[in-house]
C-alpha cells in the first residue's frame, strides 16, 4: 500500500468511526429516556419524597420494599424499609407518605389485597384526632396479614369435628326392656 492509498484508507476509516460513535450516542440516549420514563410512570419514584410512619405488624406476609399503602383505595406512598424487631418478634414497617397527606395519630393500618390472588398493600385509615403523626411517626394500631390458606385448608380438614377438635360422639341407641308375656284371660 503506498502513501495515498494509506491516507485515504486512513479518512474513510475515520470517517466510519465518527458516524458508529454518533449511532452509538444515540442509542445510548434513547435507553436513558426509557428509562427515565419508565421509572417516572412506574410509581418507584413517588417514595423518594414525604415523610416516613413505622408500623409493627404481627405478620407481614406478601409486603416488601416498593409495596403500596394506601388510603381509601389511592396511592399515598410506599413501604421503603423492613425488619424484624428482635424484642418483641414483630414486623417492623417503614413507609414513605406523601408529604400533602396529613394522617392523625390515631390512624389504622392493614394489610390486606385486591381478592384472593391479587397484590398485597398497606390500608391506612384515618381516625377522628386532632394531633397529626409527625415524621418518623408510628401507627400503633395495626392489622397483620390474614393467611387465607390456612383459613381454608383448616375449614376444609376441620369438617365434621366440634369447635374441641375432636370428633362429636354418635348417641348410643337407647336399650329396651322386653315385657314379659302376658298369659291369655280365660
């Protein structure tokens, strides 16, 4: 290869990298909005902000970090934190509420779901107070999570024996005397 061959080669080279580097720019950019718009529409990023409750759940079944907590069926936030609270064995739940919901002191908490298959959230139920929870709050009285199979299963295997769990004895027959023969009257 001479020295203008090589040149040439040397340009369209070039070239070619420049216009790959740009198409590659390119799609890295478009992969940045998606998701950027896929977090924003997602709901992940309405956590970040607000104020968080604690709440201590006897069972916690099916909640975890992302989880919904609602109020009166909408989004008001997110659980954010979970643990075990090693004094008293219970759940303990840490939520992010948006900051424009003001819940009392005297608000419930519940872990329920949308029907038998459907997801797991936090209802939240606000009571008649007057003192507003501040941030790093706790809901004092709360509702675990019901275990509907067990409730099922227990009703299923369960029939046919007393509330004792035992088996309801059959009525032995009542006994009988015979009489005596009577002897016709002459």
């Amino acid at each position: 290869m001479n020295v203008s061959e090589w040149g040439r080669f040397r340009n369209a080279m070039s070239n070619n990298t420049t216009v790959e580097t740009a198409i590659g720019a390119g799609v890295i950019l478009i992969a940045v909005a998606f998701f950027g718009f896929a977090y924003a529409t997602s709901g992940r990023s309405e956590g970040s902000g607000g104020y968080t409750l604690t709440a201590e759940f006897d069972n916690a079944a099916g909640v975890h970090t992302g989880t919904d907590v609602r109020l009166a069926g909408i989004k008001i936030g997110m659980v954010t934190n979970q643990r075990l609270n090693p004094d008293n064995y219970q759940a303990e739940i840490v939520m992010a509420i948006n900051p424009k919901i003001a819940l009392t002191d005297d608000t419930t908490a519940k872990i329920t779901s949308e029907g038998i298959l459907g997801a797991t959230f936090i209802a939240l139920e606000p009571g008649g107070s007057e003192t507003k929870l501040a941030d790093g709050g706790r809901i004092a009285m709360t509702q675990g999570a019901i275990d509907i199979w067990s409730m099922v299963s227990q009703a299923l295997f369960d029939k046919g024996k007393s509330g004792g769990g035992e088996a309801t004895p059959e009525p032995a027959p009542a006994q009988t005397t015979p009489e005596p023969a009577q002897t016709p009257k002459q």
